[in-house]
C-alpha cells in the first residue's frame, strides 16, 4: 500500500472519528490537536479505528519509542521531560510540525499533541512495512 492510499484511508478514519462531512478537508500538514479539535478521548478513538481497519498495533508510547530510537532513557527523557537531545529527535521524527509549537520543556505525555495527519500516516506505514 502507498502512502497515498493509507493517507487517503485515514484521512476517512479522521472523519469518522469527528463525524465530519465527505466535504470537510482534512491534509497531511494538519495537527490533531490544534487543527482539528481532536481530544484525547478523540485521539483514543482513531487508534482503535486504525488499527480495526489497517489490522496493526499501535501500543501506548510508540510515538516515544520512535523518537528515542538508539539513544539510552537518560540521553532522552530525565523525569519525563525530554532533554535537549531528546526534543531535536522528536523534532526530526514530527518534521512537518511547525517548529514554532515544540516549548523547550517537552512533557513525554504530550507527544501525541505535537502529530501531524502525515505523521499518523507515517506511522501506519512504518507498522505495515513490518507485516
């Protein structure tokens, strides 16, 4: 499946999630939260969606564990904040989120507030490859 195809088919899981018309445009540079009005409990939802339908695993923390890659928890995250190191590489992994909105005290529990639509796709992607 292309990113084209799994963008598109999300963007309807989008929808669904906040009962939105077929007219309502939804892009890949859109922010869940700040974009599209998205809660919590809406981001909860398009999980469960997305997984029901691209039949993947998207466990809690995958956005952190990204991130993190091959740098050790203290080279990443000290008492939940991302360090120095730890930003820039949220930053890189969420490039299409303008830079203006990562603070300088990330919070692990707030990376889900800094995705993209592109970003969700992207990581979609990433769980289908490895079926």
């Amino acid at each position: 499946m292309s990113t084209r195809d799994t963008l598109a088919e999300v963007t309807v899981l989008v929808r669904q999630t906040l009962a939105l018309p077929d007219a309502e445009t939804i892009s890949p540079h859109q922010l869940f939260f700040y974009d599209l009005g998205f809660t919590s409990m809406d981001l909860l939802d398009l999980l469960f969606r997305i997984e029901q339908h691209f039949q993947i695993e998207i466990p809690e923390g995958t956005i952190y564990h990204l991130a993190r890659g091959d740098l050790s928890e203290a080279e990443f995250a000290q008492d939940a904040v991302l360090t120095e190191a730890g930003r820039e590489r949220l930053m890189d992994l969420l490039y299409d989120t303008p830079k203006e909105l990562f603070p300088p005290r990330i919070h692990a529990t707030t990376l889900p507030r800094f995705c993209t639509v592109g970003a969700i796709t992207r990581l979609v992607d990433h769980k289908l490859a490895k079926i």
